[in-house]
C-alpha cells in the first residue's frame, strides 16, 4: 500500500512519532493507503517551516510575476497528473471519477485563477485636495491555515491555499482525515514545480485535540480560512479569538429550491436532480429543500422521481456510473441512515430511494415533511430531498428563510421581475436562478447565517489573505 506522508519544508516525510492512519476506500471498504497521522508536534512543525520560509526565504519578496510563473507550473503539473489526482478523490470518498475528472479541473482553475488575479489586481490611489495622495498596498500576513473537508477533497483544498499563496504568504494546508492523499499529491507537485521550501506545506491529522486543533491555537497563525461543518466553525472561531486570529469560516447549509409554476420544468427537473444527488448529496450547496409550487407539484414530482431513478447507482470508478453507491465514510453513511428514521422523517414518507448496499444511500425524495421536522431542518448532507407544495411567492420566500443556514438558494421561473424580486430577498450567499453550481471566481461565496463568517473569491480573498495597508504621500510642501 502507498505511503503518503506530509509535506514540511519541501520535503514529504513521516510524523514525528512515526504513527499512520489507515485510509479506507468507501465502496470497497478497505484500505487503499497508508498516510501519516500527524498531532500537534507534527502541526507546529509545519507551522515553523511556514513561518521560517515567510520570514526569511523568497517568496513573498519575489513579486507577483514570479509567483504567477511558479503557480501556473503547479497548475500544468496538476494537468499532466490529473488522472492520479482524480483517482485520489475518488478512492478517499467515493465520488464518480466523471466528477473527480471535473473537479480537478476546476482546480488547476483555482490555481491559475489565483495566480492571475493577485498578478493583475490594482489598489486604490486616491488625490487629496491638501496636496498629498493616499494608495493601498496589500501586504501579505504571514502563515495561513487551511483547513479543508472531505467532500470536495482537492477543489475546496485549492481554493482556500491558492489565493493565500498568491498573495505571498506561506501555508499549512490540512486536509480532512478522510481524504488526505490529493493534498500530499499537490505537495509533491509543489516541490517539483519549483516552490521554495516551507511555501506550501501539508499537515495529517484529525481536527479536535490534533493537528486540526494546534493549527487554530498557534500563534505563529495570521489566518484561518476553514471549510466545515458549522459546529466546528464555532469551535475554531472561538480558539481562533484567543490570539485574535482572523477567520474565514465556510460552513453548512440547507439550501432550498423554489420552482414556481412558470419555470422551464425540464430546466427545472434536471438542476433539481443535480442540486441533491450530485456528489450524492454531499455538497454544502445542495438544494436540499425543494418548494414546487401547487399548480404544477405533481407533474413536477413525477419527472423528478423519473430522474432520480434514471440514475446510474454504481462503482464510482466506473465512468458509466453518475451516482456513487458509497457515500464517504462509514461514520457518514451512519448519521445519513439515521435521518431516514421514522423520528426523523416526523410522519414524512419515502416516494423514492433509501439505503442501498454497503455504505451508500439512493437517491431519496421524501413528501409531506412538516416544517419541524428533523430532515427538514437540519444539513443531511446526503441524497434525501425534502419537497413541499406551495401557493404564493410570499410563502415560498418565507418558507426558504426559515432556516438557521444562508449558504445559497435556487430559483426557478421565466418571470424576468420575479427572478430579481425573490433573489433580492432570499437569505442567502448565493442565488442561482435557473441554473445551478455555476460559479465565477471573481464573485464573493460563503454565506448568511450559521452558513459562514466571511466571503472568498476574487477581491474577497485578498482582502482576507492580506493586510491592506495605506501609504499617504505628500507631494507638494504645505
Ligand atoms: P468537519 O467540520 O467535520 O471537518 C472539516 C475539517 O475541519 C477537517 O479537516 C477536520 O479534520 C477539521 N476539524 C474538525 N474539528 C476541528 C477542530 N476542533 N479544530 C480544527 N480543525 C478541525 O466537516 P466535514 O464533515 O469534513 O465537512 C462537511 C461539512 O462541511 C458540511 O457541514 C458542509 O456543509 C460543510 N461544507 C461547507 C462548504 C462551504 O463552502 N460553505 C463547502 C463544503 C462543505
């Protein structure tokens, strides 16, 4: 079995205490690789490294071209490797190796978009009538945490360590426990592309009283950009305030999916079945609420049972299947059984789906959930929909805010007024009106709520990722 150790200094090497964790393949249920389990001695580690490299080494002095060159070397590595990559993901958690070949490249996107970006951006000069003028500089802040999940293993690792690198800092990226491996891949391919050593290193290890934890206490950190679930947002903010280091938190949500009676209803079927069952469910973005308005609820319920059964259900290394039959975990697949319960389903019943073989779950559509229930109000974060007629706009709106979450919503209508006027007034990061999952970078993401602190994206993660400073010069003698 593979070794995949952390990356620390520009070298890949073992925990300090020589202790491995056993990583398991979901579908087959058996390990596939053996990767180093790291604790705090191994955080700290890679925290010096980080800040050594910071203080003394290269890369934040070399300038925004050579970081640009560097980076885009990275990005055409990932490409030569992309299928290594890919496979990673697929074989950590059980995703189609379709949509690990999409995520990663959207990936190198995130690499070479972040590279450019810091390469291109403009400060503000500002003339002042008393005869000086002020400028912005963005100045980078020292180590960044990146502290990512297991469902988007390699898209959401580099979307957080990208910018904080283009800005000039240096990084201690620590992959969820689950799914390690494209986070040592990137590290090697750092290391080849050219990194200075100690630029971007990676850590090992489980969150709570591991490596997670000692990353957020350090105070050698100058930022956290982390991506989780929202119980363990409040737990980083609240180790993170101790050193009043600043936080960037992209948590959970319960996004809801309103079509109204004018939508496109093909249009509108296909993205409803993307929004819940791609990745099987497991997506911060899902539209896991579906509001169908009355008039055309049953036709709309009968296309969409259609196509969440025309699924195909099978190995996720099998290019010909579109849904995974394992969700990521035996842990998840657990907590996602336990909500198809009868006390969670509080008297809702099951049109379609239910569990399936070894740890996997099908494409479930639950109906006639009332509001309280548990499946209605809390993140599944598996393929279970919950839908729901309704009559007004005003209802629709009301009922898609009612929700502790605000990551994102979806509306569905060929009302040019009603477009605008609802997504003005959902509570929510993002709004995608007859569309899904599309995303500029330049745009901010994260969300209302106990959806997140903060936005990334574009200008939004430089603002996070740097220190923005303004220099007032005079220029005339008063
Ligand atoms: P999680 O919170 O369990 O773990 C996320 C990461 O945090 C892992 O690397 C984990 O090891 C680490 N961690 C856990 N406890 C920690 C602690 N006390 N200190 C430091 N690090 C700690 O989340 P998960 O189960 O891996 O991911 C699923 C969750 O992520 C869902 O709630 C989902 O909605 C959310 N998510 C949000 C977004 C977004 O952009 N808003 C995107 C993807 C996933």
């Amino acid at each position: 079995m593979q070794f995949y150790g952390h990356i620390v200094d520009g070298q890949e090497v073992p925990s300090l205490d020589g202790a491995t964790m056993a990583d398991v393949d979901p579908y087959t249920r058996e390990p596939w690789a053996t990767i180093a389990l790291g604790g705090k001695a191994d955080a700290d580690r890679a925290v010096a490294a980080a800040k050594n490299a910071f203080d003394n080494g290269p890369w934040p002095r070399m300038g925004y071209e050579k970081r640009q060159q560097l980076m885009h070397r990275l990005a055409d590595l990932m490409e030569q490797n992309a299928e290594e990559l890919a496979m990673a993901d697929t074989q950590d958690m059980g995703k189609p190796i379709t949509q690990s070949r999409h995520d990663v490249a959207r990936s190198v996107l995130n690499v070479r978009f972040f590279a450019d970006h810091a390469r291109m951006s403009a400060g503000e000069a500002l003339p002042m009538d008393t005869g000086h003028h002020a400028y912005t500089r963005w100045e980078p802040v020292g180590v960044v945490a990146a502290i990512s999940p297991w469902n988007f293993p390699l898209m959401l690792g580099t979307w957080k360590v990208m910018p904080a690198l283009a800005w000039g800092n240096t990084v201690v990226w620590k992959p969820a426990e689950d799914t390690p491996v494209s986070a040592t891949i990137i590290g090697r391919l750092a290391i080849e592309a050219g990194f200075p050593h100690g630029v971007l290193n990676v850590v090992h290890g489980y969150g709570p009283d591991s490596a997670g934890s000692a990353l957020t206490e350090n105070p050698d950190v100058k930022r956290i950009t982390f991506t989780g679930e929202s119980g363990t947002g409040k737990i980083i903010s609240a180790v993170a305030s101790r050193n009043l280091t600043p936080v960037s938190l992209e948590l959970g949500g319960k996004g809801a999916n309103i079509v109204f009676d004018d939508a496109d209803l093909h249009n509108a079927v296909h993205w409803a079945v993307e929004a819940i069952f791609r990745n099987a469910g497991q997506v911060c973005l899902a539209g896991s609420r579906l509001y169908v308005q009355r008039g055309i609820y049953e036709e709309f319920m009968v296309r969409y049972k259609a196509a969440a059964e025309a699924l195909v259900v099978g190995d996720p290394k099998d290019p010909a299947t579109t849904f995974s039959a394992a969700l990521a975990s035996q842990e998840h697949f657990t907590k996602v059984k336990g909500y198809l319960q009868a006390d969670s389903l509080g008297g809702g019943s099951i049109l379609t789906g239910g569990l399936g073989d070894g740890w996997s779950v099908r494409p479930t559509i639950i109906t006639n959930v009332p509001h309280t229930a548990r499946v209605m109000r809390e993140e599944i974060f598996g393929p279970v929909t919950v839908a729901t007629a309704f009559d007004t706009e005003a209802e629709a709106i009301s009922l898609a805010n009612d929700t502790r979450y605000g990551l994102n919503a979806m509306v569905f209508t060929e009302n040019l007024s009603r477009a605008h006027r609802v997504a003005a007034q959902l509570h929510a990061g993002t709004v995608w009106v007859n569309c899904f999952f599309i995303r500029d970078l330049r745009a901010p993401f994260g969300g209302f709520g106990e959806s997140g602190i903060g936005r990334e994206g574009g200008n939004f993660s430089r603002d996070f990722m740097t220190e923005p400073k303004a220099v007032v010069m005079q220029i005339d003698p008063a």
